[in-house]
C-alpha cells in the first residue's frame, strides 16, 4: 500500500502516512497559463494499492480533475487498486432532482472517478447516505462527530446540549451526545430551492444559562449556523459554540457566525482553515491500518 499526498491534502496525508507507517508518495502538481491541471506521481506504484488523499473543496472542480488525473496515473503505471479518500466529499449534496431539469451531480461525479480507475472511496460525514449509493464502486463515510464532541469534552464542557440545525442532521447530534452527556435536539430548517436562503424556525429548548453546541456536517456560507446561534442566543444559551466536519467557510462566514455570538467554530483539517483544530488523521488511519491488514 502507497499513500499518495494529493495536492489538496498534502498536510493530512502526511499526518495519515506517519501515524500508519505506509510509504508516502509525492506529486508533482501545477497549473498550466490556460488553467488547465498537470499532475505526475513521483515513485512506483506497481503491483501497489495505491491510496490518494485528495479533498474537495473549492475549488471543487480542479481538485476532483486533480484526484481522477492521480488515478489514472496510478493505474497506468501497474496500480493493482486505487482507493480514493475524499475527506470532504463535493457535489454530495445533489444526489438528487430537487426540480425539473437538474442533474444528479454525484453520480456524474462517481462514474468520472469510476472511469479514471478509482475502485474504491473512503470519506468523512458525507452530506447523504444516498450519494454514496450512486458511486458503482464501493463508497463508505466515517464520522469526525465523536472527534469534534471529544474536542469539547475535553475542555470541560461535558453535558453541553448539542443542537442540530434541522432533522436531517440528528444522527449528528446524537452521535455527539453519546461523548457529551448532555441533551440533544434539532430546528426546522428550510431552503429557498430557487435563491438558496435559508429559514430557520424557532423552537423552545430549556438552555437557560447552559451551553450549547451546534453540530452540522459542513458550514459554507454560514447562513444555517448563524440562524441557530441566534436562537440560542434568544434562548438564553450562556455560552454557543459551532462545529462542523467540513469547514468550507465561504467569505465572511467566520466573521457573521462569530457576530452572531457563537464563542468559537470548531472545524476538522477535511477543508484547511482558520478553524482546523481537529484532525481526521487518526479517523483515516485507523480505517487504512484495517484495510491493509484485513
Ligand atoms: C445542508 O443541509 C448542510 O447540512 C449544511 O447545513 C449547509 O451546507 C450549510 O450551509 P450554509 O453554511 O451556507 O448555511
């Protein structure tokens, strides 16, 4: 086995390589003057399942040319199997037609990578089970929650609620209260599908003088975390916090979501930001250490 440090997430994959003791494998990367992406894997692959770290966030487009460029590359020169880990996995949120006309972007997605020699992808807390479901290779998602509750458990806030910004995302919240101890509980969230606004309603949680935490798989433009702080801020929340597996943290996400009175963000290295302090290396590890040995 041979980790590839795609260009995207060469920090974490390095992090991934020490802890596993796998061979790390560099890329030569760059940007043609037309835009268009060159990538060259700087070893052997032959005979090796050949791993690629390689995020997706924005740019999206060129990081997920960058991944199929890198399992192409794999392939083509005698890698037995490419496995793809994607920690923050883009398109995942159009796994479906919302209206009439539209695309299922993830599976145009998956079918690229499938094509480019991907047989197999490990991500972290994809938005929807069921983009998974259209990957025609195996495809499977682990979860940083239990990182991001222990992150707050072991600064002393043990039994903090932890809120969801809509049902969807209540398996999140409940696998944070497993290591926090406390209450959990979701709002009604609802998005203009034509303007992309986000309306959260107001529902009554006794949080009087505690704190809370808001768990959501992915802040981008802040709008969904800045509606709940608010909330919870009405509520009477002493102190609110927000985390998130993937920090995409679109303009002045950061900025709105700490005005709006949330004390701190708590992100994972799934997208390099401000608000990295948890990192997906032992979650990733563990999985490629099984995978090896099994
Ligand atoms: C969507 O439902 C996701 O779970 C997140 O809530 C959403 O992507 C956050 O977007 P924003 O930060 O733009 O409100």
């Amino acid at each position: 086995m041979k980790i590839v440090l795609g260009p995207a997430s060469k920090e974490l994959g390095e992090k991934i390589a020490e802890l596993t003791g796998i061979e790390k494998m560099p890329v030569a990367s760059k940007t043609f003057p037309d835009g268009e992406t060159y990538i060259r894997l700087e070893g052997n692959v032959q005979d090796d399942h050949v791993v690629i770290v390689q995020t997706t966030s924005p740019p999206q487009d060129t990081k997920l040319m960058q991944l199929a460029f890198m399992a192409d590359a794999a392939k083509r020169n005698g890698g037995s199997k490419v496995t793809a880990v994607v920690p923050y996995l883009a398109y995942a949120r159009q796994d479906k037609i919302f209206l009439q006309g539209e695309t299922i972007s993830i599976e145009t997605i998956a079918h690229m990578l499938s094509v480019a020699g991907v047989d197999a992808l490990i991500t972290v807390n994809v938005h929807s089970a069921n983009a998974l479901a259209k990957f025609p290779f195996p495809a499977k998602s682990l979860t940083a929650i239990p990182l991001l509750a222990e992150h707050f458990a072991k600064r002393g806030f043990t039994k903090a609620f932890a809120l969801a910004p809509d049902k969807g995302a209540m398996h999140i919240v409940e696998e944070a209260k497993k290591v926090l101890g406390g209450e959990c509980g979701h709002l009604e969230k609802q998005r203009d599908r034509y303007t992309g606004q986000v309306k959260v309603a107001k529902k009554a949680f006794d949080i009087k003088g505690e704190t809370a935490i808001v768990f959501d798989d992915i802040i981008s433009t802040g709008s969904t975390m800045v509606s709940a702080a608010k909330i919870l801020k009405e509520l009477g929340a002493r102190k609110v916090f927000a985390a998130c597996a993937h920090p995409l943290l679109i303009g002045d996400a950061e900025k709105r979501i700490l005005n709006a009175g949330v004390e701190e963000i708590v992100g994972t290295d799934s997208v390099f930001s401000s608000v990295s302090k948890v990192s997906l290396a032992p979650l990733i590890s563990k999985e490629l250490k099984a995978l090896k040995s099994g």
